[in-house]
C-alpha cells in the first residue's frame, strides 16, 4: 500500500481538518493519531481523514502513515513539513484565489508555450517564508482539461485504445479511469503536491472539467445529449469530480449528512459502491435538483465565502434562461441575505465572472435578446452561433440571473448591518483585472462591491485575443454596443462599474486579505528566474 496522490488539505477550522488521499490499495490510512480506512471505486482507493482536537491558532506539522508506515512527507522533497494552521475566532483571513491551469513540462517548450506556473511560483515564495502565506486557496474551475488533455495524458490515450478513430472526441477524456490520468498529471508535480498538502483547498469546476461549452444552451444541450459519448463522459466527469474535488469542500457535519460518501463508506464492495457512484453522477446530470456543487466556508471573523455552481445548475429555455435555477438561486439566498450570522465581508465566488468589461457585458446582453427572438428566427439562429463561437456565457448573457444577483447586493446593502465588502471572486476568462462597482437603485457608501478577476494560472490566451480584449474596453466600442444591446430590447442594469486595474494576460494568482473592516487586494503574476518560478507583485490595492 503506497500513496498514490495527496495528500490535499481540505476543509480547516479553529479545532478540525480533513485530508484527502489517494492510495494504491486498501488500507487504514492514519494522521496525527486520527484513522480512516479506504473506500474504492472504479478500483481506485480514497481516504478522507477527519482529524480533530487542534488548537485554535496553532501551526500543526503532520505526516500520513499508511498501514502503520510513513508514506508522507516524501523523503526528498526540498518543500519542509506539512503544516495545518488553525484559525481564531478573530484573526484575520488570507484567501488566494485563480483558475485555468494546463499540464505542460517545466522546459524551454512548455515555458514557450504555456509560461511559468504561478502554483508552482507560489508553492516557491511560500517554501522560503511564511509571509503572506495563504489561509486558503480557492481553484476556481478548469483545473483538469478533458477535451484538451496534456501530451502525457494523450499518449496513454492512444496507447491504450488509439484514442477513438472517427470520433470527434477521439483525443479526449472518455471515462473516470481516464480522468483519474488527468489528476495525476495535474496534481503530482512535487511543489504542487507539497502546497495542496499545506493549505487548505475549495474548489469549483467549470467547463473544461467536463467539455468546452458546457450548458452554454439548449441547442449545445440537445446536441450534445445525443452524442453516443456523452453517458459515459458525463458520468466519468461527476463522479471524478465528486470523489477528486467536491468532497473536500464538506464541513464534517455536511459530510455526516451526504448520502453518497456515507454508501462509499458502508457498501460492501467495489461493484456496488462503482454502481451507486456512476448512477448518483447520471442524476446529477439528468436532474441538476438532484445534488448540490455550490458550498460555502467561514473564515476568521464575519468572512463567509459563498461558491456558487454556474455551470450545472443552469436552466436554458430561451427567453427563461438562468445561470442558476430556482433551487440553486434559493441556496445562494440562504446563506447570504438570509444568513443567521452576521457577514462582514462576503467572498461570493463563481468561476464566471460576474461583471466583464461594459463593452463586452452589452455584446452578452445583445446576443442572449436575439437568440431569445428579438430579431426574429433568422436573428435566434445568428445568436446562437455567436454565442457557442464567442462563448457568451457569463453572468451578462443569462439577464434573469444578473438581475438575481443586483437585487441580492441591493438587500444586502441596504440591510441593518451592511457588509464592510462584497467582493466577487472568478476566473475562466484568461485574464486578470480589478473592477469597482457601484449600485444605482441603493444607496451603500459602508459597502465596497468589487468583481475580482484572475485567470490563468497556466494557460495564456493567444495575442489577437488579448487585442480583442482591450478593444471590448475603449469607449467608442462600449457606446456602439451598448446600443446594439438597446436596438434589441436590452434595458440598462440597476449598476455600474468600471475596469480600475487591469486588464492583464499573464499567468498568476490574486489575494484578498481581511481584517477587522478592511480588505486589500494583490495580484501577483508568474516569472522564470535564472533557477525556478517566482511570483512578482503586479498590484496592492487596499480598499
């Protein structure tokens, strides 16, 4: 029995944590005393150890034994030990935050063709000193690449079924055992390892989890749904996901409470637990109702971090479109407006941005109108193609579900005791940037609403792109599409906002830091030095 992936720390409070692991075979798998044995699906073998008893405000070294022998920490590993920090009731939260990161080699090509790694940068900055040391790193979508996977992973591909010939998805992933080649490559790099062994992790998935363009509509879904890949990709997808990345972001009281990891834990045997894992990840697709992505955290004093699932949950009927459905948009509520505890600094993550630069937010809104019916059939048909080749997607091209959220920053702002900041975490658009907006129908001179944007951390986008990107930002191109979005029926939103910083290309990781009533930001982008990855800061902006 050897560790074959891990250790991740997952879910930390002031007195527990949870570690997840991969294995090579069954076993008891035991850290700082507290034990666990494997469960298996698909023959593949986890953990997730639940340890408690920590103190408050402590630095916490662990090891993983395995069957009674040390498998980790690796002996040469150059990273030092793994650490759980505790919080405390009233200390400040440090939280980074990213998404988008390819597989590639750390040589002269993989540097030319997708940079320095900014985890591994971080990891580096981070094995020297504890300063500015994250409480918390929240990946934000399109940490695996199913349709685009890495040289590695396409050679395993080809040599064990000369990918799929004739098929479109013949170079893509097609199952879970396929997926699980993907984490391995993703997350077996040594730094990599070591920093997800020492910080906790929250993730979110987003389309390149599964296939690009995942729900961007009813046209893409009915296609798709009629693909002879599709049950065994869709299923490959949640299950992996569930196992891989959502169950770590469960508190043990979630996790006490999910059916799905208590049948892993009591089924008998690996065909059974295979069956009811593969059957719980078809519903969630067929049935988005039927399980729940988002999750949400607290941190430090009156820091809730709320993750919402924008790309499952989605509803697309044209004309009723929704990023997220009643069910979900109930959720979010729930643990926001309606929060039984007081929150002074809202973190409200989705891996799409909710607000993107006002020229491109006025194309969205245009093109969601026309495909809706504004301009007629032949107006629908230009739509959709628009949409599916530009991907507009965002928050911005599901109106129903913006005006959703400006209502939900409106109660909030308005209410008896006002969050010091709501500041929206996301990623997926391969760039970077800092926009400051303000609610016109509320009042809210106590609540800083900033969108915080930061993608990639290994996956830059090609030049014309870029260009594309800033062009979307002048003036001139904003007016002119704002009243494109006006000549298609698209009334103004009760907000405004404008790009403060930004917008940047390059590879990197962003930083909130909270504190009492105050809230700073850093952004920090990748760079090769003459011997590894650094991070170098690009912006500290303190609200």
């Amino acid at each position: 029995m050897q560790l074959k992936l891990g250790p991740l720390l997952r879910y930390v409070d002031q007195t527990r944590a949870t570690v997840w692991v991969e294995t090579t075979a069954p076993g008891e798998v035991e850290i700082l005393g507290h034990r666990a044995s494997t469960w298996s699906v698909h023959g593949h073998h986890y953990a997730l150890v639940l340890i408690e008893g920590l103190q408050p405000g402590t630095s916490t070294p662990y090891e993983v034994h395995l069957g009674g022998e040390r498998a980790w920490p690796l002996a040469e590993s150059p990273y030092g030990p793994s650490v759980i920090r505790t919080p405390t009731a009233d200390g400040g939260t440090r939280l980074t935050f990213g998404s988008c990161r390819r597989s590639a080699p750390f040589d002269e090509q993989g540097f030319a063709d997708f940079g320095p790694d900014a985890l591994v940068a971080l990891a580096e900055r981070m094995a020297g000193t504890d300063h500015e040391r994250p409480d918390a790193i929240l990946l934000l979508g399109d940490q695996v690449y199913a349709d685009d996977p890495s040289d590695a992973v396409l050679e395993k591909l080809r040599a064990a079924h000369g990918g799929r010939p004739g098929s479109e998805v013949q170079d893509e992933i097609g199952n879970f055992e396929e997926y699980t080649w993907l984490y391995d490559d993703a997350w077996i790099h040594p730094a990599v390892r070591w920093l997800f062994s020492t910080v906790p992790l929250c993730m979110l998935l987003d389309d390149h989890d599964l296939r690009d363009d995942w729900n961007t509509s009813l046209t893409w879904r009915r296609w798709v749904t009629q693909q002879p890949w599709w049950h065994d990709r869709v299923v490959g997808a949640y299950a992996s996901y569930w196992v891989y990345q959502h169950l770590g972001n469960l508190s043990p009281e979630q996790l006490a409470e999910d059916s799905t990891y208590q049948a892993m834990r009591t089924l008998d045997d690996d065909v059974e637990r295979t069956a009811y894992l593969d059957a719980f990840a078809w519903e969630a697709d067929e049935d988005p109702a039927s399980t729940r992505w988002s999750f949400y955290r607290d941190f430090g004093q009156g820091v809730r971090l709320v993750a919402v699932d924008s790309r499952c949950s989605r509803h697309l009927q044209p004309g009723e479109r929704a990023m997220v459905d009643v069910h979900e948009w109930e959720w979010v509520r729930r643990h926001t407006v309606e929060a039984t505890t007081p929150i002074n600094h809202l973190l409200l993550a989705s891996t799409l941005p909710f607000l993107l630069t006002p020229g491109l937010h006025h194309l969205e809104g245009w093109d969601e109108a026309i495909s809706s019916g504004a301009w007629g059939a032949r107006g629908a048909r230009l739509g959709e193609r628009i949409r599916q080749g530009m991907d507009l997607e965002h928050w911005a091209s599901f109106r129903k579900s913006f005006d959703d959220v400006t209502d939900l920053l409106g109660e909030l702002v308005a209410s008896e005791q006002p969050p010091a900041s709501i500041l929206m975490l996301s990623g997926d658009v391969h760039c970077s940037y800092v926009t400051e907006a303000r609610l016109t129908a509320v009042e809210h001179p106590g609540t800083a609403i900033r969108q915080l944007t930061m993608s990639p951390f290994r996956n830059p986008i090609p030049k014309h792109v870029r260009v594309a990107n800033k062009l979307l930002d002048t003036g001139w191109m904003t007016a002119l599409l704002h009243k494109l979005a006006r000549s298609a029926g698209v009334r103004d939103v009760a907000a405004t906002w404008r790009t403060a910083y930004g917008p940047w290309f390059d590879n990197g990781v962003m930083s909130v830091t909270l504190d009492g009533d105050s809230w700073s930001v850093d952004v920090d982008h990748a760079a090769l030095g003459r011997d590894r990855q650094l991070l170098r800061r690009t912006l500290s902006y303190t609200g």
